[in-house]
C-alpha cells in the first residue's frame, strides 16, 4: 500500500530505511567477534527499530483507519518498500557491516540533524530524538573504521573490498524525486542533496585516516525509493514477516 497523503509517504520511507537496516544489524545477534560488539550491535540494532516505530506511527495516524505501524512492517510486498538499496544488502563479513554502517551513519547524524528542524512538529520532535543516537552511532562506527582500515593487512584488505563494493549505493542517499521537492520546498523534508558535500568531507577525512581510499568510480545504483530493490530484500521480508502472513492478525 502506498499512501496518497505525501508526509505519510515521506515518514514511510524514513520508517523503511531504519527498519531495514535495523534487521540486518540484528542478524548479528550471538554472530559478533566478540561479547561487548555483540551487545553494541544489537543496541544499535534497536535504536533503528525504534525509529522505524517512530515514523510508522506517524505514518499510520496520517492515514487512519485500521492503519498500524503493524500494517506497514509486516503486510506490504516488496514493491511496497521504498527503503534505500544500502540499507537491504546483505550483512557480509564484519568488515562489510562496519563500511556500511559508516557510510549511513556519516549521512544520517547531519540528516536527524536537519530533520529536527522540520515544519512539522512530529517529523522535528523525531529527528531530535534521533540527533543523539546518530551521534553516537557515527562515533562507534568512525572509530571502528579507524581500527580496521589501519590494523591488519586482512582487515584493511576487507575494509576496502567492501567500500569499493557499498560505493555504487551511496548515491541514492543524495538523490531527489518530486516528492521530497515538493515536502523541501515546504520546509518539511530534508534537503538530501545538500547534504553530500559534508557527508563526502567527513567520509574523506577518516578514509584518509584509516589508510583506505575513497572508490574511484561514477558508478550509481538507485532505485529503492521507487520500490524496486535487490532479491536480497525479498529474502530478508520473507524472514522478518512470517508469522504475520502465516498467522494474520498475531498478538503477542
């Protein structure tokens, strides 16, 4: 389903990027190298769950009716999901998980940011809730990449495997269509585009930092917010969804 209202569509994309990438970090749950990552991991797991909640229900209100943060989680199809293709890729190695945790997070502190001075007072209240756990996911995932890029000579080869593998993806981050033109032009959405040019300063400096390099390519990989996505999406919808679609209707 696919609201007309354009906030609720809005709130809906933001809901389907925090959830997605909620799950593939809750996937490593008991996977971690060690105990405390394995904690750190699945805290960051539930910050974005908890956001995704967030934007659903506010979604849900604007459309009303029967409407719940339910219905948006577990009843759409995969068409139906506009979250950003980076968010959906699967979990890889730890090296993998870190790359794109930091490419998102370099992104998502200035976005959560500039959310929460949005003219709607739900969408602001939101994006200052978000300021301090964006903060603080940057800084864990900055430094992670700080150890990795320059640790090992294996660490600093997968670090750099995976960023010339993510870089395709970050793009859709930036890009604009005549939804989010129209919701900017009312001061309600974040001016995505705007954001590159510090997004890109800070991703450069601590690349150069750890000793990796930024990708070299022009390559661009969109998509997601038009709904079309990667298998890997139908995969992990398929896990995440099961007992709504097998038991319509589930309580707890």
């Amino acid at each position: 389903m696919t609201p007309d209202d354009p906030i609720a569509r809005y709130a809906l994309r933001l809901g389907d990027d925090a959830l997605i990438m909620g799950h593939r970090l809750s996937e490593w749950m008991s996977r971690a190298p060690f105990l405390e990552e394995d904690i750190a991991l699945s805290n960051v797991a539930l910050d974005f769950i908890g956001r995704a909640r967030l934007f659903y229900q506010y979604a849900a209100q604007r459309v009303g009716g029967d409407t719940t943060e339910d219905t948006f989680a577990y009843s759409r199809d995969v068409r139906d999901f506009t979250n950003l293709l980076l968010c959906e890729l699967p979990r890889g190695d730890f090296a993998f998980t870190i790359c794109r945790q930091f490419l998102y997070d370099a992104f998502a502190l200035p976005f959560t940011e500039a959310l929460s001075g949005s003219s709607d007072p739900q969408l602001a209240a939101i994006g200052s809730k978000a300021v301090k756990e964006s903060r603080y996911h940057l800084r864990r995932s900055k430094d992670w990449m700080l150890r990795l890029g320059d640790g090992t000579e294996e660490s600093h080869q997968r670090c750099q495997r995976a960023l010339d593998d993510l870089w395709l993806y970050t793009a859709e981050m930036f890009q604009s269509d005549p939804l989010l033109d129209d919701l900017i032009a009312r001061g309600i959405a974040v001016d995505t585009p705007a954001l590159h040019e510090a997004w890109l300063a800070t991703v450069s400096e601590t690349l150069a930092t750890a000793t990796l390099s930024v990708p070299d390519t022009d390559v661009e990989v969109v998509g997601g917010r038009d709904g079309i996505h990667t298998d890997d999406l139908g995969f992990l919808l398929a896990e995440l969804q099961f007992m709504q679609r097998a038991y319509p209707g589930l309580q707890w």
